[in-house]
C-alpha cells in the first residue's frame, strides 16, 4: 500500500538500523503498511482506535502485540511473516524455522487476553486454506485473491 505524502493524518520517520519506513497515524507508530491499512481501516468504519501494545513477557521470551484494545490484543501480519510466526519458514528464509513467536501468542491468549491475528494479502495473493486452530486466537484474512484452478 503506497503511502499519500498530501495525507495530513500521516507523518514518516525513518530507522537508520532497520529497513521498513516507520510511519505515524493518528498518534500509533506503525511499522508496516498492513498496520498502516488496519488503523486507517479502524478510522473509515468509525471503529475505535487501538493503542499501541506494551511488551509482555511469557515463559518463551518477550512479545510486543502490534495494538491492544480494551479486550483483546490484535497482531498484523502478511502471509510470509505469518508462515515465519508458525515456524514454516525462516525469517527471511535465511534464519532457522522457528514456531516461538506464535507460541508466544497462544500463551498470551490463554493466559492475559484474547489475540486476533489478521493477515493481509495483496490482491495478487492467493487466499491461503489455514486449519490453524488455539484457544482464544482469531485468524482472519482481508485481500488476496481466488485461485482458480482448471
């Protein structure tokens, strides 16, 4: 999703020690389009506005949801890191596979709130079939396409 430099709601800040743009919108620092597109997805259907997550610490390390609502946690993601989060892929596909993160979210799920975890694809992306079931994780999927297949 590319940014609109005229969109008064938005301000850019760059890391030098990391890749992605850090962008500011409505007062959430966001570090990736998806967490762009699902705050300005919160703002235009006049839902309540998320603030950002402070870091928890579970038996498997440290994690920092991406937004916390009053009821629940909500972590964005697109396909690849979310393949990475289970431990499918490496991250980068360079680093070990490793399911620690999404173990991680299952133990804060049961044991402090609710995650969702809401994976957005682009519309050339095909929409994946998940059979990914834990206790108190929502996954949902905005975008992607049908694969059609003859």
């Amino acid at each position: 999703m590319k940014l609109n430099k005229t969109d008064s709601l938005i301000k850019k800040y760059r890391k030098s020690y990391k890749k992605c743009k850090v962008v500011e919108i409505e007062g959430l620092i966001c570090e990736s389009s998806k967490e762009v597109q699902f705050v300005k997805e919160c703002k235009s259907s006049k839902n309540p506005l998320p603030k950002k997550a402070e870091t928890i610490t579970t038996p498997y390390g440290k994690y920092t949801p991406d937004f916390e609502f009053p009821d629940r946690y909500v972590e964005v993601k697109g396909i690849h890191t979310f393949m990475t989060c289970l431990g499918f892929i490496g991250y980068r596909g360079k680093a070990p596979k490793s399911n620690k993160q999404w173990m991680k979210i299952k133990w804060v799920a049961t044991h402090i709130k609710p995650v969702d975890i809401i994976i957005f694809l682009s519309n050339k992306e095909a929409i994946p079939v998940l059979d990914i079931k834990a206790p108190k994780v929502n996954i949902s999927i905005r975008g992607g396409c049908l694969l059609v297949l003859s």
